[in-house]
DNA sequence: GTCCAGGGCCGTT
DNA sequence: AACGGCCATGGA
C-alpha cells in the first residue's frame, strides 16, 4: 500500500510537532533595519551541502559588520566577503553566488525586495535558476522561505526517503516536486498550502537526521510500519 | 583520523 | 540524461 505525501505529513506533524523553520518578521522598518528575508537568501546559499551550524557562523559574522544588507554586499571586496563566509564552507564559490546575487537584486530591483518577490512565481524560478551558483533547490528554498511563495523544497534528505517509503516518485528533483505538490494541492485549501511545504520540508530534514540516515534507525521511526526499506531490513 | 553536512558546476560518457 | 570530481569548514 503506497504511503501518500499527506499522510506523510500528518505522521510527521503528529510526532515531531511545528518546526517553524526561518519564520520572516513583518514588523520590520524598511529605512530602519536590513530586510529580514536578505539573511535568509544567503543563508539559502551558504548551506549548500553544507551543515547548518557553520552557517550560522559565516551569517553571525556577517552580521556583525552590517553586511546583512544587499548594496554592501553588492559592493563588498571579495575577499572581505570570502573570509567572512569562510565558515560555512566552499567560501571561495559561495562569495562569488552572494556577491552576484546582491548584484543583481541591486541593479534590477534597487535593492527592494518586495518588487523582486513580485514577480510571477514561474517567471522568478527561471531567473533565480538563470544565475550562477543558484540550482532548484536553493531557489526554491528562497522562493518558499524568504518570498513566502507556495513551491515544496526537495533535497537529497527528501529524495532518500522518496527511495525508501512507498512514495510513487522518479528520483528526479521535478518529479519528486510535482508529485508532492500533486497531493498536497488536492488534499489542503490552497491558502495553508505554503505553510506545509515549509513544514513538510522541515519536517522532512528532522526525520531523515533522526531516523532516515544513510546508515537508519528504525527501530523507534514513527513511518516504520509504511516502510519497504524497513522492512528489507534483516533485524 | 574518518565521515559527512538542508548543492551546484563542469567536463566526460 | 547520467555520472564523477571538485569545492572546504567544523562538529560528531
């Protein structure tokens, strides 16, 4: 019996519970402070196969220089740039995806946000997929996480137990998109559906670092019973 | 010391 | 289309 994306998710929330994953903050001032879903954009790309306590690292010392901004990371020295990023990982590539992010969010949409994330969903995938250093995943993730904008993130985590479950998915990253997607639009009213792609998504990370590693433990994993891996498993 | 993390690019088949 | 090598730090 083939386990649906839905069900998936409701055995997911039931146990692990809201994860609330980089929740944007409304109340900010745009003359006042640097826009909230800046941080989380680059944070989009410092994490690229990377762990997310480096990150953490590589945006505390952005942070600290005020340089959580897009103009002054547009005109940022590179090698500044690269050397406060160096934790993260990858720094050399990882400063050159920021800086020619910033850049191009500051000469087509003068550094507004809210103009950028304006654009028709399908039409921003495609330009953000257009720049260097920017694949489905990490566009998605800044579509869904800082643009707040209904698209389901996959990830290796999500592909891992796309593989093990009964999910009746390809291993292709559109594939796996669509028929998450599919599902979930049919089950949920279309207003809650950015919401469980947040969620989901999160959730998604939470069970594979718990339970679904590349090495599982499934002896207390709450999908065990709906599990074709599982059950190849010689316990 | 070894493994691996919330990928993507580029060159080769 | 699919695969392999490469990029790099820090925590387990």
């Amino acid at each position: 019996m083939k386990l649906k994306p839905h069900a998936l998710y409701e055995i997911l929330m039931k146990e692990f519970g809201n994860q609330n994953w980089w929740p944007i903050d409304r109340t900010y001032h745009k003359k006042n402070h640097s826009d909230p879903r800046f941080e989380v954009i680059i944070g989009a790309i410092l994490t690229q196969n990377t762990a997310w306590s480096n990150v953490e690292k590589a945006l505390e010392n952005l942070k600290s220089k005020n340089m959580l901004e897009i103009q002054k990371i547009a005109e940022s020295d590179i090698e500044t740039l690269q050397n406060l990023v160096r934790p993260s990982g990858f720094f050399n590539q990882k400063a050159s995806r920021v800086k020619n992010l910033a850049q191009h969010l500051h000469q087509n949409y003068h550094d507004d946000l809210d103009e950028f994330f304006d654009n028709n969903l399908h039409e921003l995938r495609v330009e953000l997929l257009s720049l260097k250093g920017i694949g489905p995943e990490t566009a998605d993730s800044i579509l869904l996480y800082a643009g707040n904008l209904p698209i389901f993130v996959v990830d290796a985590y999500t592909k891992r137990i796309c593989e093990r479950l009964p999910l009746d998915a390809s291993n292709s990253y559109n594939d796996i998109q669509h028929y998450l997607e599919t599902d979930l639009k049919r089950t949920y009213p279309e207003k809650e559906l950015m919401q469980i792609y947040n969620e989901l998504h999160a959730l998604i990370v939470l069970l594979a670092k718990n339970h679904c590693k590349k090495k599982p433990v499934c002896h207390i994993c709450p999908l065990q019973n709906h599990c074709k891996f599982k059950n190849n498993l010689s316990q």
